[in-house]
C-alpha cells in the first residue's frame, strides 16, 4: 500500500511540475500516458503533453509525438508534421530519429521514395549504434538498394546489428553463413544464428531451422525435428513453414501421409499468395488428391502463381491448355505458357516444348530445336525427356 501511495504521489507531483511548464515533466507525463506507465493509457493525453514539450524543443519529446504523428495515434496522421519533428529533435543532438526519417523516404511517406536519402539517413544513425539501422544499411549494400551492391559491407552491418541481438539481423546473417556469401559456408554458424533468432519469436528463423533439419546442414537431418520447428512458425502465419508442412504430409517426408492435413497447410499458404503453394494446391484441385476434381480452381490457382512469377505455375497453365482441362484445347496458348515457363527455367516446359517441335503440334516441326530443349530438359534432371533421347537413339550431348 506504500508504495501505490508513493507512486500515486509522485504522478501528482509530476503532473504539477507540467503544469508549470517543466518541459522534462511534461515529457516524462506524455511517455507515462503514452506507453500507459503507472497510469492509464491515454493517446489524447499523451499528445497534449508531448506537445507542450516538443514545443519547447524538448528532443524525446519532438521523437515521440513524431511517432505519433507518423501513425496516427492520439491525432490524424501527418507525415509531414512527423517528418519536422523527427528532424528537429536530430538537430537538438538525438539520434534515434535518424532511423525514422530513413524509413519515411524508405517507404516514401510524405515525401517522394528516395533510396539514397533513405541511405544516408541509415547510415547516419548505424553509425551510432542503432541496430535497426544497421540491418537496414546491410540489406540495401546486398540489394544494391540506394548505393553499390557490396556484400562484404553487407555482412559487416548485418553482423554488427546481429552482435546486438537484433533477430532479423540474426537470422539474416544465418543466411550469409549458409549460403557463403560475403563470408565462408559455416553451417554451425548458421544453425547457432538461426537458434538466437527463433529464441526471440523470429518466424522465418524457425522456418529455416526446420529446412536445416529437414536438409541436414550442420544438423543430423531429421525429418521430424523439421516439422516440429516449421509447425510454430507455420501455426503464427509463416506461408513457407505453412508450405513445407503442406509438402511433408503430401510427400510422405519424415510423417505420415496426410493429404487433408497437407490441404489445410497449402490452403493456408496459398491465401497469404505463397506461389509455390497455390501451384500445389492446383495440383491436389487437378488431380483430385483428397478433394473432387475441380479444373476451375486449378486453373485459377496456377494463374495466381505464374502472375507471382513461378515458372512450373505457368507450366501447368500450358497444360491445362493443351489436353483442355476446364477449358478449350488451345495450342497457341498453350505454347505461349510453356514457353514463359521455359524462359523460366522449367524442366517440364522445356519438355512438352521439345515435344510439340518434334511431332509439329501447335508448331512446325524442328528436330534441331526438339532436341536441344529435350537436351536441356533431360540435363535439368528430368527423366522423361532422357527416356525420349535414348528412344530416339540420341544422346545427352548430341
């Protein structure tokens, strides 16, 4: 009881000092209301004296109600108000705001997208420390985003932010390792990086821990160590844990074969846009795995994923196309699809591509051209386009 009594006469205390204008006390109120802190959470009330203090160019005070102002708590949302407040309270000495101002012409919000101001400002506030800033600074020298690719800079900013425990960075960072760039393949590295990350409540650590145990990199691999690390990420919303557990139960891989289960977990994904999952998902409406067969929603689902760029998506399109399933056989369309997943990459596409050319359907015939794509197809791993060689007595090399 004390110490409420204490506590309930300190706010008073407080609250009087405001009132008189201390712009520390005002601040120090406006933080309380805001972040509700021995008081009651107030947006309004931490506005009004965050204000009073911004206005007697308190810096935390100018940072905080920039928030403010940036998300639309406690007032209407006005970027440019939030942009003036974040700069005057970096000119009055506080760094963190560094970091805001980047993300708005980052994100372009109340001012146009600029990738290098975005980087300057990063920048400025990386090298203070701020670990957020940092990893942002990493990103952008391994995208090439705002300033020369670099990835050996990026690795040193990911890393320093990752030193601070930051678990984007750490995880991001768990990816270098593991796919040796800006520094050797390490995969104990990697797993070590991913394990902090997923400890923090990180979904993609997680999500790459499972693949870890799943492909046996710096692991044992065991298949139900996966799952049981891809099952939390893809039980928050992860639409690739929510994918691989999917594959597991269709595929057989380390559980029993489920095929509603692996339903349940491709819908899921397919709905966040995941397009590896609603291309599979089109497979199970198109074959019938555990569902009616159902050549609309197939359709539409491997459309879904083509526009999101997955070439054996728009492989599949090509099919559907060709044999006419849920729609009028199409030839022209179908070549159109196989070749796009072609230009793609797709072993099947180069397939069904070498064998139009070689019987003239849909296309005049061209055995040099058959070849070579059922060559490239067969040299991607595609067993039927090597059976097709051999029936044709050619080889792999011609």
């Amino acid at each position: 009881m004390a110490n409420e009594k204490d506590s309930k006469e300190q706010i008073a205390s407080l609250i009087e000092a405001a009132k008189s204008g201390d712009s520390n006390a005002q601040y120090n109120l406006g933080s309380m209301y805001y972040y509700g802190d021995e008081i009651e959470q107030d947006m309004a009330e931490a506005f009004k004296w965050l204000k009073l203090s911004a206005d007697q160019n308190d810096p935390l005070s100018q940072y905080l109600l920039g928030d403010m102002y940036r998300l639309g708590e406690g007032v209407e949302k006005n970027y440019d108000e939030a942009l003036k407040l974040y700069k005057a309270s970096v000119e009055a000495g506080l760094p963190y705001a560094m970091y805001n101002i980047g993300e708005m012409y980052l994100d372009g919000n109340g001012v146009e997208p600029d990738l290098e101001e975005a980087f300057k400002w990063f920048e400025s506030a990386a090298e203070e420390g701020d670990e957020m800033a940092q990893f942002n600074i990493g990103k952008m020298y391994y995208f090439g985003e705002g300033i020369e690719q670099n990835v050996a800079e990026a690795f040193k900013w990911v890393k320093l932010s990752a030193e601070q425990n930051f678990p984007p960075a750490q995880n991001k960072l768990g990816d270098m390792y593991r796919l040796g760039e800006g520094v050797e393949v390490n995969f104990d590295e990697a797993f070590k990086l991913y394990k902090a990350s997923a400890e923090k409540g990180f979904l993609p650590a997680m999500r790459n821990i499972g693949q870890m145990y799943e492909l046996g990199y710096g692991v044992e691999q065991d298949l139900e160590e996966a799952y049981k690390w891809y099952g939390p990420a893809a039980e928050i919303g992860d639409s690739i844990a929510q994918f691989n557990i999917g594959r597991m139960c269709y595929s057989r891989e380390g559980i029993e074969n489920d095929n509603a289960e692996a339903f349940k977990w491709f819908k899921l994904s397919a709905d966040q846009n995941y397009p590896p999952a609603q291309c599979l998902l089109g497979d199970i409406y198109r074959f019938g795995d555990g569902v009616e067969v159902d050549y609309d929603e197939a359709l539409k689902l491997y459309k879904a994923s083509a526009e999101n760029g997955f070439s054996h998506a728009m492989c599949n399109v090509g099919e559907m196309y060709f044999y006419g399933y849920g729609v009028e056989p199409d030839l022209e369309e179908a070549y159109k699809w196989f070749k796009a997943a072609s230009i793609g990459g797709d072993k099947v596409a180069d397939f069904n591509l070498g064998i139009m050319y070689l019987e003239g359907i849909g296309v005049p015939a061209n055995k040099e051209e058959a070849l070579r794509l059922l060559r490239l197809a067969a040299e991607n791993g595609y067993e039927d386009a090597a059976e097709k060689l051999k029936e044709l007595g050619e080889t792999l090399e011609g």
